[in-house]
C-alpha cells in the first residue's frame, strides 16, 4: 500500500520528525567535528560541551514534540 499511497496521513507528520532530526544531526556534526576538535575545547572540554549541549537540548525536544498521534479513517469501498 505505501507504493500506491504515497502521500497518505502520515505523510506530514513524518515529514515534521525527519526534518527535526536532520536539524538535530547537523548541530551534532558540527559540534563534534568543530566545537570538540577546537582550540577552545581542548583547554575547557566541559565548558565547550555545556555550551553545545544547551543549544543541542532544543533540537532534541524539537523531535519528541513532532511525534504528534495522527488520527485516519480508512475506507474500502467496492467499485
């Protein structure tokens, strides 16, 4: 069925959760590879993963507040 209904209830409300991951996961690349790779964190790694990781929180909270219940009726009728 996925197939043939491409666009379907769903569709939205799963767009809402890929699009806050990906979000999530390029502050994530960034912090890793320039935040915790740079000078700054090399003489204060706590304060460098502090800092991040407050901005990091509402990425995260932004993903479980996309997981919203989606209510859908399905009807089969004959042709």
């Amino acid at each position: 069925m996925a197939r043939d209904f491409v666009l379907n209830p769903f569709s939205e409300a799963f767009k809402r959760v890929d699009e806050a991951v990906a979000a999530k996961q390029a502050f994530e690349t960034t912090q890793i590879k320039e935040v915790f790779h740079s000078p700054d964190a090399r003489t204060d790694m706590p304060g460098a993963v502090a800092r991040t990781e407050a901005k990091r929180a509402p990425l995260a909270q932004a993903i479980h507040d996309a997981f919203v219940p989606v209510t859908h009726t399905i009807s089969i009728e004959p042709n």
